[in-house]
C-alpha cells in the first residue's frame, strides 16, 4: 500500500529500492504487474535477503535484536551497505501511506547540511527512544559508506571495528554506568546493543545521541502517527466548526503531544500517514481502520484503489523491474577488496624476488 500511495501521488518517476525475502519479492510483483503504463517511469530493484545474512551482519557489528520487528527491522541500520550504487534515498515503512507528493519529502534534502547523513522525525533535542521515528528517514546513502567513517563497524574490514561510527556511539553509551532513560518513565536502565529498545530504532537512537551533528530533523508531517493520535490532525467534517474551514491557528491550537518537536508552534500538514500501534500483523486488514479512525476515508480511498487504475499514462513511460543478485553487505566486499589488494602486492613482491633472483644468477 505504501509503494501505491506513493505512485498514486508522485508527479515525478520514481525508484524503489526493496530489500526483502524470496517469498515477498512474488507477492509484490503481483501487485506491480497489474499496471504497465504509468504517468512516469517506475523503477523496481529487488534485493533478496535472509535473516541469517542479517544476523550474521550485526553480530559484526556487535549489534543484535529481541524487539518483535526482528532482524527484518534490524536490517535499517545497513541500507547504505545494501544499495551500493545509490546516493541518497528516503526509507519508509511499510505501515505509511502517502498522502501528497512525495517529491515533497524529497525536497528536503536540499536543507541538509553537508555533515549530516540521516533525517529523522524526533520530539526535541531531546528525546527518549521512543520520541524518534525511524518509521521515516532521508538518508544520505553515499556518505555512511565511507570506508575512513563507516557509519556502522565491523569485525571484518581493516579499520572499520575502531572507525566505525555506531562502534564509537556503542562505546560511549557503554561508558561508565551505561544507562539510559526507560521511555516513558524517569527510570533508567541499562544499554544492551544486542537488545536495544525498538530494534533498529534504538541503534540509531545512540548514535543520535552522541553524534548529533550527523542528524538533521525531519517535520513530524512526514509521521503523522497513529500512536500520538496524528497530533490532533483530523480531516474535516462538512458542517463541522473544526472542518474544512478551519484556521491555521485553530489548528495550531488542536496540536498535540509535539513535546518540544522544532514545529511545535506552527501549522502542521499531513504528509505520511503511520498506522503504527496498532498491534495488527497486516494494518490493512484491520476492520477499525476503515471505520473509526480519523483517516478512514483515506485509507479507504488508497487502499482500495485498483492498481489498474495507475495505467494513466500514454504508454511512453514503464514499469521496470529486476532482482538484483549476489547481495552482499558493504563490510564484505570491503573485506574482499582489501584481500585482493593484499593478495597482488604479494605477487608483485613474489615476481620482483623472481626478477632480482636472475639478474643474480646472469
């Protein structure tokens, strides 16, 4: 549903990039083989990938999961060492629905410092990691793969375990007492990076944390979350005082649990719509969701629109899709780049020995 709003709303081609299992990889292309002429160029790459891959990945990056998204939630701290020949890109979850353009959220990159990597919906300067979203991230893709500042370590390149940026983050964290604030209380608890709070999200929540100048905020229109009641967001009702006529600064005033988010005193719009705990395995089949929540008319109109319906275009523009193959994480192919260079050194050494050895002997 996500990848359809998306399409539905786009006024520019797009490109996914979708790392999953086998199984989903038919599933999904299903779905997108139903439409074959969209507006604007439709871009598909698949990136088939096991649990265990992943797993084996974070255990180099001594970095684990209990959190019930898995080792399939885990996998957002490695994006950039999957999509080797991607720039940047946005990362959203697959419980979102766009409602505008997604070139919108795009733009935003544009505002980014050079230093800072990732974008991310937080609560204020200081959030507990509960109060970040990694739901929703632009991601400078290109700069955490750099080989001198890895943004995640490993065990296995040369430099990466002492450079690598969540090494030093996991460091700090573990200094000292290594506690940190339990969300929703004033509790603290200890940091375990095998089993940080919410999985991935706690990850990136430490490295925020101790390497704040890599991060940029990212407007909470882009999660508008059903766990915080969209932040009082709600769509009009007709003859409703708090419907389609509404004030910027009627709005303003229904605005709520922003904490101290950047925006918190201006008009917030909805961008991304995050059916988010709910706990549903598969949020579109949810029956409330079509009835009693705010959104229903929307979900209604997104999902249940035919993805046929997405052949708008004059046939000019398509639907590409591949599988990559051979998907391998950037710490491994960094790995074998070292060894080969190592391994022609040696053989440059081994055949100037040789040469020298008969000069000796003429």
């Amino acid at each position: 549903m996500t990848i359809k709003s998306a399409i539905m709303h786009s006024s520019r081609p797009l490109s996914f990039r979708l790392i999953c299992s086998d199984d989903a990889i038919t599933i999904i292309k299903r779905k997108l083989d139903l439409f074959s002429r969209p507006t604007y160029p439709v871009d598909v790459a698949f990136y088939p990938m096991t649990l265990e891959a992943i797993k084996a990945r974070a255990d180099r990056a001594n970095v684990g999961t209990n959190y019930f998204a898995g080792m399939g939630g885990l996998v957002k701290v490695f994006l950039h060492e999957l999509l080797p020949g991607v720039e940047r890109g946005i990362f959203v979850d697959t419980d979102m629905l766009f409602v505008i353009d997604p070139l919108l959220l795009w733009n935003t990159f544009s505002t980014l410092k050079p230093e800072q990597m990732i974008a991310f919906p937080t609560l204020g300067p200081k959030s507990n990691a509960a109060q970040i979203c990694t739901c929703v991230m632009l991601l400078n893709l290109s700069a955490m793969r750099d080989y001198k500042r890895p943004f995640m370590s490993s065990t296995l390149g040369s430099g990466w375990e002492k450079n690598g940026i969540s090494g030093k983050a996991l460091e700090k964290a573990l200094s000292g007492d290594g506690l940190i604030q339990e969300p929703g209380s004033t509790k603290l608890i200890k940091f375990d990076p095998k089993n940080p709070l919410f999985g991935d999200q706690g990850i990136y929540h430490v490295i925020w944390t101790h390497f704040p100048n890599l991060f940029a905020h990212l407007s909470l229109r882009w999660d508008v979350t059903h766990c915080r009641q969209g932040y009082g967001l709600k769509l009009g009702h007709w003859k409703d005082d708090n419907g389609e006529e509404m004030s910027e600064t009627e709005q303003v005033k229904s605005q709520i649990y922003m904490k101290e988010a950047p925006e918190k005193q201006d008009q917030l719009l909805p961008g991304i719509l995050h059916f988010n705990c709910q706990n549903q395995p598969i949020v579109w089949e949810f029956d409330e969701n079509y009835v009693e929540n705010t959104w229903s008319s929307m979900i209604t109109m997104i999902t249940r629109y035919k993805w046929i319906w997405l052949n708008r275009g004059d046939g000019s523009a398509s639907v590409r899709i591949i599988v990559v193959k051979n998907v391998r994480f950037e710490d491994e192919r960094a790995a074998e780049e070292e060894r080969l260079s190592r391994l022609a050194l040696e053989e440059g050494s081994t055949g100037r020995r040789k040469k020298a050895a008969r000069l000796d002997r003429t």
